[in-house]
C-alpha cells in the first residue's frame, strides 16, 4: 500500500512539473528578435532587421507619374541591406542625385551594407542622407532616436548630408500600430524627433503615408510646420497628403526597379536642405 501510494505521488509530482515546464516554454521572452509576419515574409522581410521603406507596398509598380513633372525636381532613391553593395556610378549615371539609405532599426539592428551605401553615394557626387526604421513598441522615441544618431544618423553642414528620416510605417512584426493608442504614438513620434534634434540641430524629416498616418497617429497635425515630410504613394500623383502637411518634401512613387524618390524642388533648394 505504501508503494502504491508513494508511485501515485510521483506521478502526480511529474504531471505538475511537466504542466509548469509546458507553461514556462510557452511564455514569450521579452528579449528575443521580433519575428516577421506572414504578410513580411511575403515582401522578403525574413527575420528582424530587414524592414525597409514602403515594404508592404513593395510588389505594387507604378508607372511614371503621368503629368509632366515641374522642372523644379531632383531624382533621387532609397537603400537598405536588401540592395547590397549599390553600383552608385550607375546611379549617377541614371540622373540620381540623392540618396538616402537605411542606418538602423530599433535598438539592435544596424545595416550592415551601411558605409559601402552612404558613404558610396556621398563619393560619387549625391547628395545623401539616413534613415532609421522605428519600432514604437519595443523602446522609447528618444532612446531609438540617440541610438540612430550613433550609429550613422548623424549630421553635418558639409552641404552634402541631409537630415536624418524617421521611417515610421506599418509594423512588420505584429499589430499595424505597433499596439499604441493614437495619442501614445503621437507622444512617441515627438519623442524621437525632440530627441534627434537636440542631438543634431536639425528636425528630422518624417516618411510614412497617409493610410498608416491616419490610423496610428488620428491624422495629428502636430509636425506639419516643423518637420519635412517624405510621403509614401505608388501613383501618379501625390494624392491627398497626411497630416495636414501642405506640401510634400519628398515622394516615394515606386519600389520598380528600387526605390525612386523626387526631391520638390531645384537642386539649388536640395542643397538648402542638406545645409539647414
């Protein structure tokens, strides 16, 4: 009897070390690397890090905007790790005349393609500049901004360096807001530009779009005479703009055959910009 009772102990001991250890494997671990979605995967976003600008929008092409573009405009594109080491005199020699590309995102992702890309651009004659990938959720505004600025987000008035982008979009990794309420995500976004300012005097330039900027942020009306704004839509036009921004700084019109961007000005305004 006494064996029996002490075998029917040991069972119902393991049966409840097994449950705590299934319950302990579950348990997300709040330090790992977020892991793309589904959808991500699909536009070739495979583990932390990769994001990029316009990312959900990536297969989308878009033809030439169909209106004459103003002579008052300057070519230009973007560049993460996913293009590698870029050949910038061919670039240049495609009528690009700035740059930005990739430096960080969050806190623990820095583009390893970085100094082949931003200082590439700047050696060849662009014009260029940097962008970090936010992600609102994992750290605060001004910590992601501090780390941006370290690690290649700097700024100089050498006349060739614009100012740093936050690239603040549709989440890769989960929730499209990140899981912040619009008011939180407005806070976070002041966060992270008040943060960059007073590590680099310039107010940092914002890309998103319209459909993001509305849902996550309500639409806020609160960078619209301070920071420059660089909108994202794969048209013809510019369509209408976030945010209440009365014009557009810079546009994202297609990802084919990379990233193209235009400037909305003259060269001679671009430098302005770089120069602050």
């Amino acid at each position: 009897m006494k064996s029996a009772l002490f075998t029917g102990a040991a069972v119902t001991l393991g049966l409840l070390l097994a449950s705590i250890g299934s319950a302990q494997a579950s348990t997300p671990d709040p330090t790992a690397a977020p892991q793309p979605t589904a959808q991500a995967r699909q536009h070739g976003i495979s583990e932390a890090g990769e994001a990029y600008m316009g990312w959900l929008q990536n297969t989308t092409t878009a033809t030439a905007p169909a209106v004459m573009a103003p002579a008052a405009t300057v070519e230009g594109i973007d560049v993460s790790s996913h293009q590698g080491n870029v050949n910038w005199t061919t670039q240049w020699n495609n009528g690009k005349r700035f740059a930005y590309v990739k430096a960080t995102e969050g806190t623990s992702y820095k583009n390893p393609y970085f100094a082949q890309q931003y200082n590439g651009s700047y050696n060849v004659g662009m014009i260029r500049g940097a962008y970090h990938f936010a992600l609102p959720n994992s750290s605060s505004g001004a910590t992601q901004a501090n780390y941006f600025a370290t690690n290649g987000g700097g700024w100089s008035g050498d006349g060739k360096t614009l100012p740093g982008a936050l690239d603040i979009e549709y989440n890769p990794y989960g929730a499209t807001c990140y899981g912040l309420s619009q008011s939180a995500m407005v806070s976070w976004i002041r966060d992270f530009l008040n943060t960059y300012k007073s590590r680099t005097g310039r107010d940092a330039v914002i890309y998103s779009n319209l459909d993001w900027w509305t849902r996550c942020t309500g639409n806020t009306t609160a960078f619209n005479t301070t920071n420059p704004l660089w909108v994202a839509r794969y048209a013809s036009s510019p369509g209408t703009l976030p945010g209440g921004w009365p014009f557009y700084t810079f546009w994202q019109w297609t990802s084919t055959p990379l990233d193209q961007n235009r400037f909305n000005g003259d060269m001679t305004r671009l430098v302005a910009l770089a120069n602050g």
